[in-house]
C-alpha cells in the first residue's frame, strides 16, 4: 500500500509540475491530493507504536513534503504558480528515497515523552527554510532578467517559464522574508529543545558533534540575516548570499551527517 500511495503521488506531482499554468484550478486539486498522498506514506515509513524510523532520507522527503505545503497555501493568497516547477519535480524526486534508505530506529524507550515534538519542530524548520531556498533562487533569475545583457531570445528554460508565474520581485522579496522569520523561529525552538533533550539525555546541553554544531551556525547566519535587514536593510545578492549559505549549512547539519553514517560508513542514528 506505501508503494501505491508513493507512485500515485509522484505521479500527480510530476503531472502538476507539467500542466499549464492555465490549468490552476486543476493543478491545486491534484497538488494537495499528491500532498495527503505523500503525508500518508511519509507517516507510514516514521512512525510506528514503539520507535521512529529516521534519517537523511526521510527528513528530505519530509522537508519537500513541508516545501509544496508552504507553496499550496501561500499560491491560494497570491500567485507564486512559478514554485511549482521547481518544487513539485524535487518532491517527485525525494519521496521515493525513503524507500531505498529507510534510516535506523530510534525506540521511544528511555527517551522523555515530548521527543517527537522536538523531531516535529526540526522537521517543520527544515520544510520552511527549504521552501525558502527554493524561493531565492527564483528571485536572482527573476532579477536577473531586470537586466537586458542577461536576457535572451529563443528558447526558454524551465526556470524562466517559471519566472513568468511569479508575483513582483519586491512582493518576493516580502514572502521570503517572511518565510525566513518563521523558519528561524522554529530553528530557535529546535535549538533550545535539542539543548534540554540533551541535557536530559547526556547529562549536557550541548555535544559537540557536526549536527550540533552545523544547526547552530546556520542559526546564527539566518539571525544575522534577519538582524541585517531590520537595521541595514539587507536585501538582493547579501539575502541570496546568507539565505543559500544558512540553507546548505542547515542541510549539512542533518541530512549531511547522517547520509554519511548510514550510506557511507552504515552507521545507526545516535
């Protein structure tokens, strides 16, 4: 059944990734159908009764998921219709990896009875803060072609379809944002239930390991980021600059270190 579930809503992705931008009505109907679909066989591969089944694949798959959420709702208020083609293909993509790297066990024994919420919130930053990326890039191809040395005739690519479907670049440049804001408030609240798990777990609030430390240097880079445009007014090529920086950092935090464990060295999730 997780299989089914898996294929009909890679399917749909791709299917919805591919439509006109005409076909809108059509395209939110079979892009949330896709989303349940893929919700249902994402909670099916994590949880079970007694443990969690994470790792890189699975926080991937649960970032997209989080990703095409983010861009459903935010396309119902405004049209960003142009995060579809990029969004929709990498969901395709990702909720398939689950299945051919299932991640290790982590058992509910021993652990305090609101761990999973401190999973949620990781989860729920890393969707954010991808949705975020994925937004960036299309605002330097969008600004780029403000220029007319970088524009050019002929065929146009898939990232320029895109950027026909898009809001204004400053209406972008507020939705980013926005988007970071929020992605850093559930970084923040990550960070500090990581520090009490641990404490409660280690007996320390910190372990200087490659996740701990590469959360809290894409924690720090996303504050300055938001510091810098409360007070400078950052803004174009610097908020490209920190949001990509912040967004590989993160992703070397989690999804980085443990590929490496678990494909590489074929080593559980501690």
């Amino acid at each position: 059944m997780q299989l089914l579930l898996i294929h009909v809503a890679g399917l749909l992705y791709v299917i919805c990734a591919l439509l006109p931008a005409q076909q809108r009505k059509v395209v939110a109907i079979g892009t949330l159908l896709a989303w349940v679909l893929h919700g249902v066989s994402l909670a099916a591969a994590v949880i079970a009764p007694d443990h969690l089944r994470l790792g890189f694949a699975v926080m991937l798959s649960a970032a997209l998921w989080m990703s095409v959420g983010a861009y459903w709702f935010e396309n119902r208020n405004m049209s960003v219709d142009g995060l579809r083609r990029m969004v929709l293909p990498a969901a395709a993509l990702t909720i398939v990896l689950p299945i051919i790297f299932p991640g290790t066990e982590i058992p509910f024994a021993g652990k305090p009875p609101l761990f999973s919420w401190h999973i949620v919130l990781s989860t729920l930053a890393y969707g954010c803060l991808t949705i975020a990326a994925f937004h960036v890039v299309l605002m330097a191809v969008q600004e780029s072609r403000l220029h007319p040395l970088t524009q050019s005739g002929g065929r146009r690519g898939w990232l320029l379809l895109a950027i026909d479907d898009l809001p204004p670049l400053l209406t972008m440049e507020r939705l980013l944002f926005r988007m970071i804001a929020l992605g850093f408030a559930l970084l923040t609240l990550t960070v500090i239930s990581g520090m009490f798990f641990s404490e409660l777990l280690f007996g320390k609030p910190f372990r200087w390991e490659h996740k701990t430390v590469f959360t809290v240097l894409s924690w720090l880079l996303f504050g300055v980021l938001l510091a810098g445009r409360h007070w400078r007014g950052w803004r174009g090529r610097t908020a490209l600059t920190f949001t990509l920086t912040g967004f590989a950092t993160l992703l070397l935090a989690y999804v980085g270190s443990r590929f490496v464990l678990e494909v590489v060295l074929h080593r559980g999730i501690t």
